[in-house]
C-alpha cells in the first residue's frame, strides 16, 4: 500500500508530464518487481554518497531525489554557516544525464540562497574534492557513480574539507532532506549566480599534482606508457600531468578516449578487473610498452599492468599498487630526510596488513579506519599538527598528500609512472620490487569475491548472510582455528584464545572480521554503493628467497584457495 500512495504522488504535479508517462508506464507494466523496486524506500547515503539507477521513483536517480537532496544541504549549510552565502563546487562525469542532472541541482541550490560554483564540463572526482579546499567552499558535490553500470548514476557529497560527508554531517543532512517535500521544490528561477569555473582550478589542481611529487621523474622519456580513461573523465587531466612531467612515449587506447556513459568498449568500467584494460594491454604488447594505466569513469581508481621479464603483462591488485606506491614515497621522502615522527601513512579496516609493517619499518603511524576513503579523509582533518604522507584502501584507490581528500588516480598514475621510471633507470622492474617488499614486510596475499543481490529480497538475502556470520561464527576457516572476531557493529573484539573482549575504536559498521592461528582473514561487509556483499580475503606466508616467484605465488595462491573454499560464493 505505501508503494501504491507513493507511485499516486508521482502522478501528479509537482512532477512533469514525462516524469508522469514513465511511472504510469511503469504501472502498467507487467514487471511488478522493478515497479517495487522503484517506489520501496528511498536512496540513502553510503559509503560513496548517494548512488542508484537512473530512473522514475524514491528509490532511483533523477531530478526530484537529487532536487530533494540539494534543498536538504542547502537548508543545513544555510543552518551550519549562517554569516555566510554557503559555496558549493559542483562537477560531473561523462555518465548519461550527469550534465543534466548537475544543472538540476544547481538550479535547487541557488534558488534556496546557496551560491555555486560550476564546472562547464566533465571533470575528475579528485579535482573536485581539490576546488572545495582551492575556491575555500562550504560544500562540494559531483554527479558520478564510480565504475557501476551504465544505468547508474550517483550524487556525492563534500564538506569544506575536502572530503566525502561523515557523522555528524551525513545524519544531519539526511534529516534535512527527509522535511523537504517534493511539493516544496524550488527548481529555480535562481535567485544567485552560477559561477563557471574551468580553466583556473584545473591549472591549480595540475600544478598541486605535479608539486605532490617526492622526486623528480628518473629518465621519463624511456618509459613506454598506454593509458586508457575507460570513457571517463581522466582525459582531463591524467594525460596533461604526465606530459608536464616529462613523459612524452604515452600512447592512447583511442577507442577508449572519447566519454561515453555506455562505456562500449568493456563489460564494466572496472579497472580493477583485467578485462576493462584488455584492449590496454594488447596494445602494450604491440608496443613493448613498460607500463599499462587505466582509470574508472570519474577517476578516482586506477589499475595498473606492467610488462614481465617474459613479455606478458601482470595487473597489480589493489594492495600491491598501495604497497609499492607507499613503500617508494617513504622511501624516497626517507632519503631526503623528509620524514618527520608527526608523519602518518593511512589505510582501511579491510585492506593489507602491511600498510602496518611498512609504517613500523618507517618508524611512522598508520592510521586505520574504517573502509570508505571519507574516513582516511576524516583522519587527516583531524590531525592538523600532523603530516599525512599518503594512503590507500585495496579497492585501487590511492592518495599522495593533503591537497585532495579522496582517492586521487591523477596523481597516482603519476607517481606509478615515476616509479617505474625509477626502477627501469636502475634495472628493476615493478615485480623485482614487489618481491623486496613482500621479503621486506611480510608476504601478505589478498582476494575480493563479491555476491550481488539485486533489490529489495536482494538487500534482506545480504542481511540475512550477516546475521548468521555474526550469530554463527566459523570456528575453523581454511582449516586454521579462529582465534580472533572483529564486530565493528557491537564495537567488540574478541579473543577467542583467552575468552576476553575489547572495545574497538572506530565508528559503528556493519564489518566483521575473522582472523585464524596463522594470520589469514576474512573480512565481509556489504557494500555501502552496489547490492553485494564483499568478502575480503588475506593469507600469510613466509617469502623463500631461495625459491622463484613463481614458486611462491603458487603456494600462498594455493592457501587462498583453500580458503575461498569456506565461503559461500
């Protein structure tokens, strides 16, 4: 019944005529699944914002859920600043309608008092997250939803930070827009000017970007690099960068190029998955280039392949590029004395544990929080005496410096080009490197499997998986003991070898880890931007030197193996 009244609001004004036709369109429909799913709640903030299919109804993406949105933070920021006409930096990705949709919510901010600050087309998330700290906003939001489908798109939200909204923000804009009517929606005339910006921040942000660096580029002229944005916003600013830094052997995917929301080139904008870079890869091979980068459609993830000692090509996952990444900034930073005991190096609940061992080897803390990089964000806000290094999570996303507050592939793609300029120069390769860390630190080997669970039985099946985990904990997992818990809903640990419990220091979340007697875990959550479930795995091991690479992924892949076969994928 509460469908039924919310799809019979949707029938009339304040809602267009063509809004009207696609819901009556959707009643009459035999599909009373997707009519459901349409109208059963509304979107709510994840760890990314707001993020849904774009459609008619509460639950998707359209102009009347973002419109309710904006007159929701337009009241808050209204409320949180009120000496000041509140600035939001608004930017968009090359996703259907984002355009569109931006000009929607600017048109709802500034006809509620707020003043906005417009870029005129595409642009990165990490630029944006830079121009709310460059142009010294209130706010910030960007129309992108990340690498999901093409049906999706999404609405984040930035404080005057820099960074993606947390407590007590997130609540209290959710409580702002929950008294926003549809009825009372201003959609314009605007009663401020939108304020275009372009060329002056990108400038800035390049220059940030480039100055971000903890050393010059070694030789970047005999790096042979191919580069694809996956349709995406990258073509801004990943090309310009490396250009400006020297690398002038960057060669193009150029059916990939062009901006397009139905990314036709690939099965998902992912570059965290090998077939998203495989049209990357095999003109790597053509070329003999050293070094393959791809981003996702708003650029805040990259992935990374690079050329073997045998001539095939090897993706990085998510925690080896953070690895490499961190382990080359401090060590470079470490050499130049740059290296400060206020230095801190941040990471997520479900990433590598060896962003711990590489901060013990530094003699520097790693900050731990929870996953979503608006808490790495959060950590560097609240440590201003401090110095933020760098950070990574194990979803491909990396950041260098405080400039930005959320994952950043403009300057990550970057330092990965420098670095493997670096090891080249010296005859390394990244895999060489990888080795020396895995001795240096611990041989730490991780997976990610994913469960999707569509709609509303869908969301239930995923609660229903956490509730039995919670209630029913494995005792053995890949054949080892579990002897420790990690409930980050309780806010417990508990050690199951003395009986005892703690309690944790983080926020609340729907997070449980399980870690075994030899050091292997498995970490699951849902997932706060897609229906799924993510369960995140990692086995250790002691790396033989004496023994090949080859050797040893063999056995530690062998260990993983046996424990994804616990799980019920």
């Amino acid at each position: 019944m509460e469908i039924e009244k919310k799809m019979a609001c949707w029938l009339k004004v304040p809602f267009d005529s063509e809004t009207q036709q696609a819901v009556q369109s959707l009643a009459n429909g035999t599909d009373s699944e997707a009519l459901h799913d349409a109208f059963y709640k509304d979107l709510s903030f994840g760890t990314g914002g707001m993020r849904g299919k774009m459609g008619v109804g509460t639950n998707r993406i359209n102009k009347y859920t973002l419109g309710r949105c904006s007159q929701g933070l337009a009241t808050y920021l209204l409320q949180e600043f009120p000496s000041l006409t509140p600035k939001v930096v608004i930017a968009f990705d090359s996703r259907h309608n984002s355009q569109s949709l931006a000009q929607e919510v600017a048109n709802v901010l500034t006809a509620n008092g707020v003043a906005v600050y417009l870029f005129t087309d595409l642009r990165t998330t990490p630029e944006l997250s830079f121009a709310v700290r460059h142009l010294r906003a209130q706010a910030g939001i960007v129309l992108t939803a990340s690498h999901n489908p093409p049906i999706y798109n999404g609405y984040k939200v930035y404080w005057e930070d820099g960074a993606q909204i947390v407590p007590p923000h997130d609540q209290k804009i959710m409580e702002a827009i929950d008294s926003v009517s549809y009825e009372s929606l201003q959609f314009g005339p605007p009663k401020a000017k939108i304020h275009p910006i372009d060329l002056e921040v990108d400038e800035a942000y390049w220059n940030t970007v480039l100055k971000l660096l903890p050393v010059k580029p070694k030789q970047p002229e005999n790096l042979n690099v191919v580069f694809t944005p996956l349709h995406g916003t990258a073509i801004t600013a990943v090309p310009r960068v490396l250009q400006r830094a020297g690398f002038d052997r960057v060669s193009f995917v150029k059916e990939q190029m062009h901006p397009d929301g139905d990314f036709p080139t690939v099965k998902s904008p992912n570059p965290e998955e090998r077939e998203a870079l495989s049209l990357a890869i095999d003109q790597a091979n053509d070329q003999k280039a050293d070094l393959v980068i791809g981003t996702d459609p708003d650029c805040d993830r990259l992935g990374v392949a690079f050329r073997t000692n045998a001539g095939s090509y090897q993706l990085l996952n998510g925690n080896q590029l953070m690895l490499l990444l961190t382990d080359f900034v401090l060590d470079q930073l470490q050499q130049k004395n740059k290296l400060l005991p206020s230095s801190f190096i941040a990471s997520t609940i479900v990433s590598t544990p060896l962003m711990q061992s590489i901060a013990t080897q530094y003699q520097i803390e790693c900050v731990t929080t929870l996953t979503g990089f608006k808490w790495i964000g959060e950590a560097i806000e609240n440590r201003p005496s401090d110095t933020f290094i760098c950070g990574g999570e194990e979803s491909y996303g990396f950041l260098l410096g405080s400039a930005v507050r959320d994952k950043d592939a403009v300057s990550a793609s970057l330092l990965a080009a420098v670095m493997t300029s670096q090891l080249k120069s010296e005859g390394k390769s990244l895999l060489d490197q990888l080795i020396l860390c895995y001795q240096k630190y611990g041989f730490q080997y991780e997976s990610l499997h994913s469960l999707n669970k569509e709609g509303a039985a869908g969301a239930k099946a995923i609660l229903e998986i956490m509730h039995s985990y919670r209630n029913n904990p494995p005792r053995e997992l890949g054949g080892n003991k579990v002897v420790k818990i990690y409930d980050y809903q309780t806010g417990v640990e508990r050690d199951l070898k003395n009986n005892s419990e703690i309690p944790l220091v983080l926020p609340k979340a729907n997070v449980l880890i399980f870690v075994t007697s030899e050091g292997s875990r498995i970490a699951l959550r849902p997932s706060g931007t897609e229906p799924k479930i993510k369960f995140y795995l990692s086995v250790a091991n002691t790396y033989q030197k004496e023994k090949s690479w080859e050797y040893n992924l063999a056995k530690i892949e062998k260990q993983l193996k046996i424990l994804e076969n616990d799980l019920p994928l």
